[in-house]
C-alpha cells in the first residue's frame, strides 16, 4: 500500500534520505521513529508529493506519487506536522470543502462530518473561527479532515503533539481500526513508548538511513542491543537523553 | 478551487465584518468609509476635470480632444502595465512558492496545473487591486459623460483587462524563472528591490520632466497645444498604445473600438492562460525544491558592549528587529525617492512674494509630516504585530508592556523626526517665511515628528494582527486605513497652524477671523493626545486582550 523504491533525497551536498527501501501492506500501522533531523519528516515530503525525490519512488495505494499525483492522494488521509487550517473558517467548513474535494456531497457528507466531529470531541467547536482554536483543537481538526474519506492509505507526522491523553488514546484506537479494516497507516512519533505499544511494524531511522525495521521488539533485537525502544533511541541518538 | 471553497471564503469575509469583537469591525467600517470616501472624491475630481477641459476645449479649436486623451490613456496604461508586472512579479513569488495554503492544498488530489492557475489568479487579484481601485472611478465617470455610455464603459474595460492580464501574466512567468536561479526568499527580497528601484526611477523621471511648468499657463497652453495637434503614431506591437487606441474610440461614441478592445482583451486572456498551462511543471520542480535560504542576522557575532540596563536592551532589540526585517531596504529605497523629489521640490519654491512664500511653508510642513505618516504606516504601526508567535513568549515574560511601547517608539521616532525637521528647515532655508511662521513650522515638524509614530505603534498595539504574513499586509488593514486617515488629519492641522495665508483663506471661506494661537494649541493638544492615548491603550490592551494567534 504504501511503498518506497530506493528514494534518496538530497539538499545540495547534504543527503536527507538515502536510498531508503521500504514496503507497508495494507492493515499495516508503521512507526517510523527517529532523532531529530533523521528524515522522518522528509520521508512524509516525498510520500505527498510535497518533495520530489533525488532519485527513487514512492508509491501510494499502488500509485506512482510522481507519475499520477492526484490518483495517488486521492487515496490519501495525511496530517502533517503542522497543520493548516483556514484561518477564517470553522472546522465544520474545512471539513466540508475537504469531503467536497474527495467527492462527498450532500446529507451523506453532512452525517459524516458530524460523526467525525463528535468522534473527535470538536462538536462544541464546529462553529468557531478555526484561529480562535487551541493547538490540540486544531490538531484535531487536521485528524478529522484525514479521516474523512476513509482513505486507503493514512500518513500522520507526528499526530499525537498537542493531544491530550484522552484524544491520544481515541487516536489510538482509530488507527488501529483503520488498519484493521485494511488501510495502510504510517505514523512518525517521539513517543517510543506509544509507537512499541501501538505499532505493528516500526521502522529507526537515523540520518536518513532505516537502520532496524520490523515488530518494535525485533528492532531492538535487530540493532544489537538489550533494552526497550526507548533505550535502544537513546542509545543511537548520541547515549543520552537531551533536555 | 471548488464551490465548497468559494462558499466558505465569502461567508469568512463576511463574519470578519460582521461578526468579528467591536474593535474589529470598527477598524473594518473605518477602512470601508475610507475606501468609500476615495472613490468618491477620485470621482468628483475627475469629473471637474472633465468640466474644466471641455469648457477650455471649447475655445481652442485647433485642438483634437482626441489626441490629447489617446495620449494620457497610453501613459496611464503604461503605468498599469508596469505597475501590473512589478506588481505581480513579487506578488508571485509570495503566493506560488511561499503560501503554507498551497502547501496544505499540494497534499489534496487537485492537479498541479490546476493549482498554479488558482495561484495565479489570486496574484492577478491582489497585483492588480491599485490600479483597478484607481481605473474603475475614471471608467464611470468617462463612460457617464459620453452620449453612449455602454460602449465608452466596455471600450475601456476590455482594453483595461487586457492590460492587467498581459502584465499579470508577464509578471507571473518571471517570478517562475526567477525563483529557478535564487531561492524564494532572497528572490522575493530582490523583486520588491526592483519594484521599488523602478518606482523610485520613474517618479524621480516625472519630476525631472518638471510637470510644474503645467502650472504656468502659457507654458501649460503650449505643451496642450503640441500634444493636441499632432498625430499619434501607428500602435505598432505597444499593447499600452492599443490600449489607449481601442479606449479612445469607444470613448467617443466610435464603436470599433471595441474590436482592438476584444482583441487585446482576449491576447491578454490567453497569455494568462498559457502561463499556468505552460510552466505548471517548473513550478511543481522548483516548489519541490524550493528550500528557504538561512539567512545570518548581520553583524550576530559583533555583540558590542554589554547593555547597562533593560531600556538598552529593549532598544537594541528593537533596532536590530527593524534592521533585519528583509523588505526595509527596498521601501527605505521608494521613500528615500520621495525624500529626494521633496527636495527637488525647495529649489523651485517661490521667493519673491511673501504671501506665497507663507502659503507653501504651511504646504511643505504638513508634506513633511505626511511623510513621517508614510513612514509610520509601514515601518511603526506594524512593529506590534511583527512580533507573530513571539507575542506569546512576550506576555509570558515579566516586561511591563508600556516600556516596551516605548522603546518601539523611540528606534521608530528618532529617524522620523530628523526627517521631518530636514525637510521642513531646508524649505524654511529656501522660503525665508516670517520668524514667527518659521518657529510654528518646526515647533509642528518637532511635535509631529514625535507624535505620529506613537501615534502608529499605540493603534498598532490596539489592532494587532499577529497572523499577517509580512508589515505590508498590516499596513494595509483597516486598522493601517484608519491611523492613516488620523495622522493625515494631524499633517493637515499643522499646515493650517503654521500658514497665515492658508488661515486667511479658510477664514475668507468660513466668514470669520481665525488667529493663529487656537489652531497651535489644537495642533499640540492633538499631537499630545494622538501620541499618549493610542500607547496607553495599546499597553493596556497588551495587558490584558486575549491573544489568538495561528
């Protein structure tokens, strides 16, 4: 569902993602875990067209992102690292021109806008100027907007900032569901302990190479070490935690 | 976009007049009875003009009308050509490769090409606002005076639209090439470099031509005379001379003029269309490797001394955010032009009559402080909502917002003054008014100088716009409107204060006597006011308002 064909990314001399090689089948939720400045986010660019790559593929729902762009995100639910919002409209307006743009109409739009709303506790804000939002209400919003159309496939930068633990753990129980019901979901997070709990695959990335890919225990396995994911991170971000 | 789109970006302008708190929609009524009252008054001046050519038409039969006004139309179109390239070549830069919207719409399943064309537009809209806001008065009111007012009002549009898209689709394609060799940034900082460079060019060219002489009759009647006999040349390949070619007919009751109309209009039309449709994919290139150029703080590892105390601090800080904010060199660059066709202007003041000498040192006085007022608009009233997220961090720190108030105005205020005492002095130097008239000249350029820019950083702190992109935008809010229109008032309260002559000819008009001491002491009393009641305000309201920011 979701793949990446030997895709480099390059920025003059200095290369963000190189040569990464990776397969996500549909009912997937993957994990990709990194330090800061891996490549996480530059793996997303290139998956959403954002970014074109060096060299390399990427491939949604089977689609080549660079050969049919608009079929390939027409398949797509992303939620970036931060999200945009019309500034002036409310999230029952973004949510309606987002359903527009995937062909939803009608009292059949309107119903799901409303599921979503309430599945993402943004009932009491419908109506409200999206700029008068807090960063957690917008950050639900992003998250409602991507899964309004059921995507095939779901591709989510860090969703769970800003989310308190109860959105957290709603998140968490929709995305298992939109794997269990056969959608390939691509996640990045800081949170190791999350991305081992939840993942079913998770991948480590670090400066721009996947070093371990596979169940989050198999990861720690696969780098040589003992420990959790979490120590394992630490321990190939440079051994100690920073402030 | 889709209907979606639209629908919700109409009811969002709406709510923004309607339903937003009641400071906003004060500042956004204020803005639209601005923009109101400067159509109408654009239209009574044009419309006395009208009169006044008619009437002198009349008794100079040699004279073709119709020459005279193919020629000023092939300069206005020129300018609205010009105007129209520079204006969206910067404009493009910001809105196909700068907007966190086109970002967010990149990820949508549109059609790139699509997208570019959407961008496009909104370029075409915002570079082409000026010169509509300036044309569509002049098109009602020379369509109006015509015995076939349809025609005259088609004939000008389509040509007019020609123009714009022509200009808009020149500009376009440029900032597309452009933004190929330098990143987007720095490429936006140079083709606002360039407009302003070119602007300052061609006023620096206009008052070099010395258009004073109109103002001689003699001379005035010879140069009409010249322009009115002689034929224009054939259009050639100058769509600003088919323009003003197709234009001139339909204004005169000719109705093939519409044809060269169509014809531009439609050249224009399928110039902007080839444009999205032709260099969609550079676009989709260069936006995908579009990166934002780091840009090094000038001078970050000269620390200089160490601040002795917090007021230093805070008016490093401030000069250093003034200095570094990317687009001040380029308008520093279009003001210094106004600057120097200012004083172009001292050299050829009057110096013999004493009544004319008084009259134009009350003009001079109050162009003096209409300049600090330009200034302020773009560099003072902003300086609040430049601050953007870190208005957060501000209110979190112990800084009692008045102080910092302050040090925004004293970095903005300083300048402005030595400016406003410059210009005035060097027109005293030139005029010799009275010892009395030349004390209220500077006492006013001392008071405004320090008034305006308070005045612009208080209502600055009032209506802050945290969220807008660039000091342009918040200069051009309602808010930037309103204060406008306040410290132009001042500007103009200074000149009657300061001239005997323009005081005796109010008082001729009003029937009564007016001395100068009551329009001193309101000048002060405003300036005082306009000064420390918008900055109490604005601190109070730093305090305390709620903060919304994206």
């Amino acid at each position: 569902m979701i793949r990446f064909e030997r895709a480099v990314k390059r920025y003059g001399d200095k290369t963000a993602l190189a040569d990464l090689s990776l397969e996500i089948p549909a009912g997937t939720l993957f994990a990709l875990v990194g330090p800061n400045g891996a490549g996480k986010t530059t793996a997303i660019g290139l998956l959403t067209g954002l970014l074109a790559p060096t060299s390399g593929r990427t491939f949604l729902a089977g689609i080549d992102v660079a050969r049919d762009p608009v079929a390939a995100k027409a398949r797509l639910g992303f939620v970036p690292d931060r999200p945009y919002l019309w500034p002036k409209w409310t999230p029952r307006e973004t949510l309606r021109f987002v359903g527009a743009v995937f062909a939803r109409r009608g009292p059949e739009l309107e119903d799901r806008i409303d599921v979503e709303l309430a599945a993402f506790d943004l009932t009491e804000f419908s109506s409200q100027r999206n700029e008068t939002l807090s960063h957690g209400t917008r950050q639900r919003v992003a998250l409602a907007q991507a899964f309004l159309h059921d995507p095939d496939v779901l591709v989510l930068d860090e969703p769970m900032v800003g989310l308190d633990p109860l959105a957290q753990r709603g998140l968490t129980e929709r995305l298992a569901a939109a794997a269990a019901a056969g959608a390939a979901v691509l996640l990045t997070t800081h949170q190791l302990a999350l991305a081992e709990e939840i993942a079913t695959v998770a991948g480590l990335l670090v400066d721009g190479r996947l070093v371990a890919r596979g169940t989050p225990r198999s990861v720690v396995t696969k780098t040589g070490r003992t420990g959790t994911l979490s120590e394992i991170f630490f321990d190939l971000a440079g051994g100690t935690p920073r402030p | 976009m889709n209907r979606v789109f639209r629908a919700n970006t109409l009811r969002a302008s709406g709510r923004v007049l309607l339903a937003g708190d009641a400071r906003g929609r004060l500042a956004a009524m204020a803005g639209l009875f601005a923009l109101l009252m400067f159509l109408g008054l654009e239209m009574a001046g044009l419309e006395g003009a009208l009169r006044a050519s008619r009437a002198a038409l009349g008794e100079l039969r040699e004279i073709r009308p119709a020459f005279l006004l193919e020629r000023l139309l092939a300069g206005a179109f020129a300018a609205a050509l010009i105007l129209g390239f520079l204006g969206s070549l910067t404009t493009a830069i910001g809105t196909l490769f700068l907007s966190e919207e086109l970002a967010a719409l990149s990820t949508l399943p549109f059609p790139h090409r699509r997208l570019v064309l959407r961008q496009a537009v909104l370029t075409l809209v915002l570079a082409s606002a000026p010169t509509l806001l300036l044309a569509a008065p002049a098109l009602l009111v020379a369509a109006g005076a015509g015995g076939r007012p349809i025609l005259a009002f088609f004939s000008g549009v389509l040509p007019l639209a020609g123009v714009i898209l022509l200009a808009g689709a020149a500009g376009i394609a440029a900032a597309l090439l452009f933004v190929r060799v330098v990143p987007p940034r720095r490429a936006r900082l140079l083709a606002a470099f360039l407009s302003a460079t070119g602007l300052a060019v061609a006023l620096l060219g206009f008052r070099a031509a010395r258009p004073e002489r109109l103002l001689d009759p003699l001379e005035a009647l010879s140069v009409v005379t010249r322009l009115g006999t002689a034929p224009l040349s054939p259009p050639g390949l100058n769509p600003a001379a088919w323009a003003a070619r197709a234009a001139t007919r339909g204004l005169f009751g000719d109705a093939g003029g519409l044809l060269p109309g169509a014809a531009l209009f439609l050249s224009g039309l399928a110039a902007f269309l080839l444009v999205p449709r032709a260099l969609w994919r550079l676009h989709l290139h260069v936006f995908r490797d579009a990166r934002p150029g780091v840009a090094r703080a000038a001078g970050e590892k000269h620390r200089g001394p160490e601040a002795r105390s917090l007021a230093i601090v805070l008016l490093r800080a401030e000069a250093a955010s003034l200095l570094r904010d990317a687009s001040t060199p380029a308008q520093l660059g279009s003001l210094a032009a106004v600057f120097l066709l200012d004083l172009m202007n001292v050299r050829l003041l009057p110096g013999a009559d004493a009544s004319a000498r008084d009259l134009v040192a009350g003009l001079q006085t109050g162009l003096s402080l209409f300049l600090v007022s330009a200034l302020s608009l773009r560099f003072a009233y902003p300086s609040v909502s430049l601050d953007g997220r870190a208005a957060l961090v501000l209110r979190a720190l112990p800084l009692d917002p008045r102080r910092q108030l302050l040090a925004r105005w004293a970095v903005r205020a300083l300048p402005a003054t030595g400016i406003a005492l410059a210009l005035t002095g060097a027109s005293l130097l030139v005029l010799r008014p009275t010892g009395a008239t030349s004390a209220v000249a500077l006492l006013a350029a001392l008071v405004g100088g320090l008034a305006i820019p308070a005045l612009h950083v208080g209502l600055g702190g009032v209506f802050p716009r945290y969220d807008a992109p660039n000091a342009v935008t918040v200069a051009l809010s309602t808010g930037g409107v309103l204060v406008l229109v306040f410290s132009t008032g001042l500007s103009l309260l200074a000149t009657v204060a300061v001239s005997d002559d323009l005081r005796l000819l109010l008082g001729a008009l009003l029937k009564m006597h007016l001395p100068a001491w009551p329009f001193i002491t309101a000048f002060l009393i405003s300036a005082t006011a306009a000064a420390i009641t918008p900055l109490a305000l604005a601190a109070s309201s730093l305090m305390t308002r709620d903060i919304a920011i994206g």
